[in-house]
C-alpha cells in the first residue's frame, strides 16, 4: 500500500527531447495524459523518449527514485498520445500534457508504482493544474484516450490516492444508477466508441475498468462499473476542482 505525501520539492533532471513541435493556433491545455514507459529499463524508454528516429515524447518521466526528467517545454506540443479520442477529441497531443512512469509495464512484468514516483507525481501534477486549465474528468490514463491499442498506466495505478490530493476525480459511493444505455454514457463521460472511434464497447468498459474498478478488469459491465459511472456523471461532479 503505497502512504502518498508530497515531496514539495522535485528533483529536476534536464533530459530534453527533439521530439515536439507548436501546439496549433489557439489550443488550450487541458489534458493530463498519464503514461507507464513499457520498457525493460529507464535508460531504454529515455533513450527512446529523446530519439528523433522514434517520434515518441513526453513533457516528462518519471524515474523509480521520483527524479523528474523534463524532456518538452509545456507550451510545445509532445508525442505522447498517438490515435487518441478524447470528450470530442482527436488530437489529443494539441491540448494535453503527457507525463510517462518508469515502469516496465504489462509486456515486461507490471510491478506497482513507488511511492517516490507518486508523491512526485502528485507534486509535478499540482503545478501543471495550477498552471492550466485542466479539470478532474480530463485526467486520464492513455488507456482512457486509446483503449483499444493501450494499456497504461494499468490497473495498479493508484487514481484514487491521486483524486484525493486533486489531481483527478474518482467516483463517490452511489445508490443511483445508469438512466441510459452504458455506450451512450461511456461517451458522455468522455470515451471514444463508434461511430467516433473504432472502440468496441468491450475495450471500452475494460479502460473504464482499469481506471475506475481496478480490482477486476474483465470487459463486462456490472452493478458496480454501473454505479461508478452514475456517480462520475452525477451533475458538477466533474467539474469540481
């Protein structure tokens, strides 16, 4: 179980990336992207994330011992999203600021978070909210905005210790539930299904799942998946910061 402070003072380590270009005329940040690296080690995925070959980047990672490695200046646009959909939108990348996680990920042997890396998650996110925009429901896990092509930052990510320092929104206990059918509200939330995506309704429910009910992630919708969406839409909830 992993006790969340903050560190309130990051360790900055320069590690910048060619890999970003201008955000298009008008774009507001908006979006938190969050990531896991996927790779075997940290050298690799910040070799990688650095690589103008690769055409992949975040605005930052961070490492196990929570060195924050800043590798894009906020106000450019990062590669971090790829095929994304998010509320309405389809370039994700145009108004989102991606941060990546060491960790090896499902591919590698998924282990959890550290708790250096979450409290300077928790600290970096503060400032990146504070400097922008961004409400609760537009917090999300790559998996959220690709699901049907990503799995991070996993089921072992902890998004509810981060709603409960603001970053984020986790859905409040309910006694309601759905008044329409689960795609319809899915979408409403913010997920990407057809017509909008090539989603199915199954990847769907499982990012849902991974974010919102991570203790069983199987693709079926249930009693409480349900009510944690009717919780999550209930009026002002995702709105509140």
């Amino acid at each position: 179980m992993i006790t969340l402070e903050p560190l309130m003072t990051l360790k900055i380590v320069e590690c910048r990336s060619p890999n970003h270009d201008e955000r298009p005329p008008g774009a507001v940040i908006d979006m938190l992207v969050l990531h896991y690296t996927g790779m075997k080690t940290a050298d690799e995925a910040l070799a990688r994330l650095c690589d103008p070959e690769a055409k992949v980047s975040a605005h930052y990672t961070i490492g196990r011992d929570g060195r924050v490695f800043a590798h894009v200046q906020e106000q450019r646009r990062a590669w971090h999203a790829g095929v994304s959909y998010w509320a309405g939108e389809t370039n994700v990348n145009a108004r989102s600021i991606g941060i990546e996680l060491v960790n090896p990920g499902h591919e590698f042997g998924y282990v959890p978070f550290t708790q250096s890396q979450i409290a300077a998650l928790i600290d970096l996110s503060r400032g990146i909210l504070a400097r922008h925009p961004i409400p609760p429901n537009r917090v999300v896990g790559h998996s959220d905005v690709a699901p049907a092509r990503k799995t991070d930052p996993g089921e072992l990510f902890p998004w509810k210790h981060l709603a409960e320092f603001g970053i984020g929104v986790w859905p409040q206990s309910s006694h309601g539930s759905l008044r329409e059918p689960v795609a319809a509200a899915l979408s409403r939330y913010g997920y990407g299904l057809t017509p909008h995506t090539d989603v199915s309704l199954e990847e769907a429910v499982t990012a849902f799942q991974r974010h919102f009910r991570p203790s069983e992630v199987n693709g079926v919708w249930d009693g409480e998946c349900d009510s944690a969406l009717a919780a999550l839409l209930a009026p002002g909830v995702v709105l509140q910061r």
